[in-house]
C-alpha cells in the first residue's frame, strides 16, 4: 500500500467511521488480473450511469453532484422495493 493510500484510509476511519480496504494490484503481474469486489464498484456506475443527469458534472458544486447521486440511488433503492 501506497503512502497516499495510507493517508486515505486514515482519513476515512476518521471521517466516515467505517474502514476502507485498498486493493493493490499484484506486483509481479503486468497483464490485466481480476481484482476481488471490483465487480460492486462497476455495477454501482452502471446504475449510476442510468440517470441522464449524472452522464456528465454540470454543477458547480460537488455537494450539487453528491445531491444528485443520493437521489439516483434512493430511486433505485425505491423502485426494488416497489
């Protein structure tokens, strides 16, 4: 793990209250290699990426663009459960 990544993880622990895992990539590896619960984050974009609003930032302000994607996932979180 990377220093950077360390300041990360700290900053999230302490932040959010939740801890933050970073996944490295194998370092004797230099073809593409399958990294575990990468799979969530994709997903997660893709649904993201169903909402027009979100294809691109138009806000000015990133709490705008953090509003935006708490309503994306409430709407979808409320269509599974319709």
């Amino acid at each position: 793990m990377e220093a950077d990544a360390g300041a990360l993880v700290d900053w999230v622990a302490a932040r959010f209250k939740f801890r933050l895992a970073v996944v490295p990539r194998p370092k004797e590896s230099r073809k593409f290699v399958l990294l575990p619960r990468r799979w969530v984050v994709e997903r997660t974009f893709g649904w993201l990426n169903h909402s027009r609003r979100l294809s691109k930032s138009y806000e000015r302000l990133t709490r705008t663009d953090e509003a935006w994607i708490c309503i994306a996932m409430t709407r979808i979180m409320l269509k599974r459960l319709a």
